[in-house]
C-alpha cells in the first residue's frame, strides 16, 4: 500500500519535524509512505471572501498537481466523517481488500481547501469539530494511520 500525505505549508517547529520522522519511521514496515509539502499562500488580515476563496484555489491547484489518477483521495476537513480508530483501520483495511493500493491523505492550509480539491475528494474525514494547526494535524494524522495498521495486523498498541 502506498500512502501519500499533501500538505500546504512547511513544518519549522523541530519538535514536530521530530514526530513526523518518527511515524514516518514506523510507518515503513507497513506501506510505503510520501509526504509532499506545498507551498501556502500568505492571506492577509482582514481578508475577504473572495481573497480566501482565490487563496484556497491556488493552494488548490498546488495539490491537485500532486494527485494520481488512480489515488483514493481522503480530504481533511472539519465538516467530514468522524471515526474512531477502529473505525479508520476498517476504512483502511477495507479500500486495500478493495483494490486500492494508493490512498492520499489531503491536510490544506489555514483557511481550508479549495472547491476543486474538495470536489476531487473521494472520502471526507474529521478528527474533531475543533480547528487545529494544519502543521499539527500532519502528526496526528500519521499517529492515526500508524495505529490503524497496528489494529488491522493485530498488534498491540490501540488500547
């Protein structure tokens, strides 16, 4: 299985470059993990509908450049399915009995994504109602995936 996490922004705190390296460590003997960064936009304060929506957009088609044609595409977004790691293991596990073997997991920017990612969106998750440092959700995401595969192998670790 391949998965592949799209992420606007960089990560500059040490601390969570340090837990990214981590889970990306931990993921390798389960699937082969890519992680892309793409550059964000600067929104400005103040900033209107329309400039968060063209700022969305271009950060948008940033993301979209990275998306294969055949990739199971799952958005980060407040408004998605909300699961417990039980459930995201099954998620998992049943997309791979199902034949995909490339899963891309999308975390955009500070204002969200842009109506094209979202409309190329086979699946929406939410981890919380609540708004979190997309820089962040990189680590949580990949702690849930990691604990995913544990669960779906039998080992260890979801209690």
């Amino acid at each position: 299985m391949k998965i592949t996490l799209i992420t606007v922004g960089k990560i500059k705190e040490k601390y969570l470059k340090d837990a990214i390296t981590e889970y990306s460590k931990r993921l390798s003997r389960y699937c082969k993990l890519e992680i892309i960064e793409v550059s964000d936009e600067r929104t400005p304060d103040q900033a209107s509908r329309v400039e968060e929506e063209q700022i969305r957009d271009k950060e948008g088609e940033r993301i979209l450049k990275y998306i294969r044609e055949e990739a199971y595409v799952i958005t980060l977004e407040i408004e998605g399915h909300m699961l417990s790691s039980e459930e995201l293991a099954g998620k998992l596990d049943t997309l791979a009995v199902q034949g995909h073997s490339h899963i891309c997991f999308v975390i955009g920017g500070s204002i969200g994504l842009g109506k094209e990612v979202r409309k190329r969106s086979d699946y929406t998750l939410s981890f919380s109602r609540m708004t979190f440092p997309h820089q962040l959700m990189r680590v949580i995401l990949l702690e849930q995936i990691y604990r995913s595969y544990r669960i779906i192998t039998g080992e260890p670790y979801h209690k």
